[in-house]
C-alpha cells in the first residue's frame, strides 16, 4: 500500500541515480520507498535509514553489514540487495523489489492458514535461512514482516539489518535486539544468538500461521518474555483441534526452550519439515482452519526491540551461555518438551519493572541498557592512545577532524566531541580532532643524512616525503641526501610535499669489455667498483666463443660504485648456409653473400677479362661461420 502521504523524499533522486516514488513502509530506523534506478531503468525498493540515526556509528555500521552479507548470499529466496550509498544525510540499500504483501498482511486477512499453505511459506523460509547459516550468519529478527509473498507467489525473506556472523556470536553484556514475541529464551537470558534462535522464531511463526496467533501474549512484552523462559509453546492441534501429531512435533521440536533441543539449523529444520510433510495425507494437508483470529494488528511485541538482559541473581553478571560451537556440531535429540528449572521470580519483576517503567505499551519502542559513560580526557593522547582508551570505555571513534595547533603536538588530540568528562550513552562514539601542528612549518636541513632518517625528520616536522630521485656527487657520500626541494629553512605549510635527490656517489666510467674473455672483462670491471652478473643464456655473435658479446651497461656511460653489469657470454657466430653464386657477375655474387652476414674478396686472374664468378671458397650448399671471409674468383683467358 502506497503510505507516501507528504514524505520529503518522495520525487527526489538520491545519489544522482535512484529517483523515489513512493513510501511503501516506515519503521523504527528505516523508512522503505519503491524507486526506480533511472541508470538500469528498473524498480527497486530503497531503504533509506532515518537521518537522526545516519549520525550513529552503529546504525551505519548494521545497514552496511545488511548489504555485505546480504550480497553474499545470492539466494532466489533472499531479497536480493543491489547497491549501498550515502547522500548528505540519507544513507541507503538499494534493494530488490518484491511486488505483493508480507506474511503479516496474510494473516491479518485471513488468520490461519491450511498446513499445506503454511508449509509452502515455511520451507521457502528456512531454504533462504539455511543458505545464511551455512554461509555463517544468524538472521536474528525472523518474524511475519521480514516475509515478503509476492504477486507471483514466491516467497522471499528481508530484512537482514540484526545479521550477525556465526563466528562472531558472543553473549552480550547490555541488551538485546529482536521481536518480542519471536526471541528466543536464551536471547532473553542471556543474549546468546546462533542459528537455533532463528529455528526458534521459524518455530513460533510456523505456530502463528497454523493457528492465527501467537503463541505467547500479553498486555505488556515484559508478559511475553516472562512466557518464553516459563513455558512451552503450546502444541497447535490445542487452539485448531485436528491438525495431525506430525504437525505439532514440528513445532515442539523447533520451538523447544532448551537450545541443545532443537534442530541445529534451518536446513536441519527444513529435512525434518520436509519428512514430516511427506507423511501427512491430502486431507491433512488441505484441513480448513478456524477463522478465530484474523484482522490482529501489530503491536508492540511485532517491533524489533532492544531489551534490558537480566542479570545473573548468583554472581550479579550477564548470565553465561552455552558453547555455541560444540552444540551446533551436535544431533539434534528426538523432539520433547523442555522441562528447565525454575528461575528467581525477581528477576522476571526486574525486566517487567525496566519495560513497564518506559511506557511500552504503544508504539515503536528501544530501550538501551541504561548505562552512560564518562568520556576519558583524551587531550595531548596519540590517536592510537586516544582509539585505546575509547575501546576500553566501551566507546567507539565516529570520525576524525584534523586542524592546526601552536599548543598539540602534531598528531596528537587537541579536542574531543563529546569533550572529556561529559557522559555518553554506554555504545556510543566520539569525534576525534587531531592537531596538524603549526600552519607554518620550517623545512629541516637534512643533507648528508640518510635517506630514512631525511624522510623521519621531515615527518616529525610536519611535512612529507616526496619523490627521490638519484643524482652522482664528486663530495656526498653514496646514500645521502644532496639537496631537498624546497631546501633546508624554507617555510612551508604542514604536509607539503619536499623531493629529495640522493647520493649516488662518484661516478664510474663503464669501459668496453666486449670481445675480451669473461674473465677478464669480470675482473677490470670489479676492479672499478662494480659488480658483475653473467646472462643465463649465451648468444652467437661474431665475437669468438667464450668472450664478452655484450654489457648491459654501455661503454662510456656512467655508473655508480655498487651497480651491477651485465655480461652476455658469446656462443660464437652462429653458422650459415653458403649460397652457389658461381655463374653470376662478381659485383652480385659480392651482394649476395654480403647480405648473407659475410665478408668477401674477390680475386681475379692476371690475364682474366671476365667477370663471371667462376669459383667460390665455400661451396654452395655448405656453412660458414656468420661473418667469415668468403673468396670469389672469376674466370681467366
């Protein structure tokens, strides 16, 4: 349904390229329009997060990780996510567009649905599920809005905004995010999140679909979580009388309050969801429920939520979680009702108070874990310092500013935003301002240093290392600095960028060596300074085997001491085919074989007044080494 009413970003273009149409949903940090990418030419849904949170380094960073892992999926049950971008204050997903309604909206309108319907949604659900566990991510707000049915029927999950890694899972300390009437008990407990919290929600889901409610209600979440750690989700053949024992075994097995009962995955699930549907008869599956609960609106245990966790009433801590690595290795057990210990009835007391106390009887609510923190005095701290004792506070670093300074060192924090002291919500971040150090800034004088102690003190002072080029020097020793552009005293401001010209020491004249035995030309070349490489590979050459047929450095060019020549060993001139030129005039004879790489004399008789070629010294036919005298002789009286 179109909402837009008189949204300002309806008929704008984000990023030059996305032209917005029209709200399709708003939620609690995000608000959804159909637009059109006006580069491809098609309709895509835009997830524009609310600009009041695009300032939090948290937020920014759960939208981006959305479209990381969400991209990583490619699965045909996944809302496919195109593109992620920031434009001013909107920062956006670009995401497929699903045209038709979320499972929400189909129970809203009809309630219950047959086993068979509800199994078609359910098993696209937990493919999609599955391809993110096996992946490694754990979805974590798996509910009726995130699954989106479209006109032609297929079934797509959304909203990966809560996805974390498998192997990041940790119980948290504060909080946790979810739905309330989808968390599972050890979200509640304990914070703990792997793949069986998304089995859990699959379970209650599959529950609402079969019997047209949820599972667990009440007037207020703090209710709904009081069931979800007290009691098991009813069987659903209790509110639709009929419905098959395979069906309700589902449910028990997915929903089971003790993790290590469940299945360990949505493609765990999925095998047991396909087994039981294969053993249910047409009539079974096409049963026509009650129609006792359609039109349920969204209530306040239908948004994702950050929940106080409850404390530990043995050591005042979060309470510990179990192994997630090991348990997830492990088969899951034949399905049966979890029977858990019963918990301090005040614990329960103190989440009901926290919820009740912040009014979440209406409305889109998020609650922190209440904690503030002071921020450290940070002022004259490296930004690594300043970056160290932020993590250790609980806080994170939103950004950071650099400006001139006459009283903080270069590199150093000269302000904070929060400023030290002032208190800040226990996740939230701090704008750094680093000091540049003075705007004018005096270039040392750094000839005849080295080249890495140059490059330190003009970094200490505040400017940059620019290029280094070489350069021979009759008086600087090789390696150290000749000169620097702009030179030693100049002012300059910070950051500016000073070229350097090094040292290559005297100059070398690199005699020529070709022709001479290796040897040799190894040892009057060594004898100057430089050091001698030979090619792997000889050459035929018209120098004799075994001598120099080239040098990498040219005779007469200059060198530094310490470079390297090369020599290229000859093999000798390489042998070629002698043509007959007996018969022809001596003058083309004489071209012939020239051209051939050979030197040629020819001889003529005394009393001779021919010049046909009458005789060669290499006869047609036969080698001769490249460059070798040939003897042509024409013919007498």
């Amino acid at each position: 349904m179109d909402t837009t009413l008189d949204d300002p970003l309806v008929g704008q273009t984000l990023d030059g390229r996305y032209r917005i149409d029209a709200r399709i949903a708003a939620g609690g940090m995000a608000t959804v329009y159909r637009a059109l990418d006006t580069r491809l030419d098609r309709v895509l849904a835009l997830k524009v997060m609310h600009p009041a949170l695009a300032a939090d380094a948290a937020f920014v960073d759960r939208f981006i990780r959305e479209a990381k892992s969400v991209a990583r999926l490619a699965h045909p049950n996944v809302v496919a996510v195109f593109d992620q971008g920031t434009d001013g204050p909107y920062t956006y997903l670009a995401m497929e567009y699903v045209s038709g309604c979320t499972l929400r909206d189909v129970l809203r309108r009809r309630g219950a649905l047959q086993p068979r319907a509800a199994l078609d949604i359910l098993e696209p659900v937990l493919a999609a599920l599955g391809a993110a566990h096996r992946a490694g991510f754990v979805h974590r707000d798996m509910k009726p809005e995130n699954v989106l049915i479209g006109d032609d029927g297929r079934v797509k999950v959304a909203d990966f905004g809560l996805v974390r890694s498998v192997d990041t899972v940790t119980s948290t300390t504060g909080s946790v995010l979810g739905t309330v009437s989808y968390l599972a008990p050890e979200q509640i407990e304990s914070g703990v999140t792997d793949t069986r919290v998304d089995v859990y929600a699959c379970g209650v889901v599959f529950y609402e679909m079969l019997t047209g409610a949820k599972p667990h209600t009440g007037g207020t979440p703090a209710q709904v979580l009081y069931q979800h750690l007290n009691e098991d989700v009813p069987p659903p053949s209790a509110a639709v009388p009929g419905l098959p024992a395979g069906i309700d075994g589902l449910v028990a097995h997915a929903t089971a309050r003790d993790p290590r009962l469940r299945p360990a995955d949505a493609v765990a699930l999925l095998g047991l969801v396909l087994e039981a549907r294969a053993g249910l008869s047409e009539s079974e599956l096409d049963a026509v429920p009650p129609q006792a609960h359609p039109g349920e609106r969204a209530t306040s245990e239908d948004r994702t939520s950050v929940i106080p966790r409850p404390v530990s009433p043995a050591d005042g801590t979060a309470a510990d979680g179990m192994n997630h690595t090991s348990r997830l290795a492990t088969p899951p057990p034949p399905p049966a009702r979890s029977r858990r210990r019963s918990r301090p009835r005040g614990l329960y007391l103190v989440i009901a108070g926290v919820l009740l106390a912040l009014g979440l009887g209406v409305g889109v609510w998020y609650i922190n874990s209440g904690q503030f923190t002071k921020v450290p005095n940070l002022l004259g701290k490296t930004e690594e310092q300043a970056r160290s004792e932020l993590s250790a506070a609980g806080l994170g670093v939103k950004g950071v500013d650099r400006k001139f300074s006459e009283a903080f060192d270069r590199g150093t924090v000269m302000n904070t935003d929060p400023q030290g002291g002032k208190r800040i919500r226990g996740n939230g971040a701090v704008t750094l301002t680093l000091s540049r150090g003075p705007e004018v800034v005096s270039v040392p004088a750094v000839k005849g240093k080295t080249l890495d102690a140059a490059k330190a003190e003009l970094t200490s002072a505040g400017l940059a290392p620019g290029i280094v080029t070489q350069a021979f020097s009759q008086d600087v020793a090789q390696g150290a600095v000749i000169s620097t552009d702009p030179e030693g005293g100049q002012k300059r401001a910070p950051d500016t960028a000073v070229a350097i010209v090094v040292s290559k020491g005297r100059p070398v004249q690199v005699p020529n060596v070709a022709g001479q035995p290796v040897d040799q030309a190894r040892v009057a070349l060594q004898d100057l300074g430089l050091k001698v490489e030979t090619a792997a590979e000889q050459v035929n050459s018209p120098s004799p085997a075994g001598t120099v047929a080239n040098q990498s450095a040219a005779a007469g060019t200059q060198a530094a001491a310490g470079d390297t020549v090369t020599l290229t060993v000859s093999k000798g001139p390489r042998p070629v085919q002698v043509p007959n030129v007996t018969g022809q005039e001596a003058d083309a004879a004489r071209r012939a074989l020239e051209a051939l790489g050979f030197k040629v004399k020819v001889e003529r008789p005394f009393f001779g007044f021919s010049n046909t070629t009458d005789a060669q010294s290499v006869p047609g036919g036969q080698s001769a080494p490249e460059g070798s005298t040939i003897i042509i002789r024409t013919k007498g009286l």
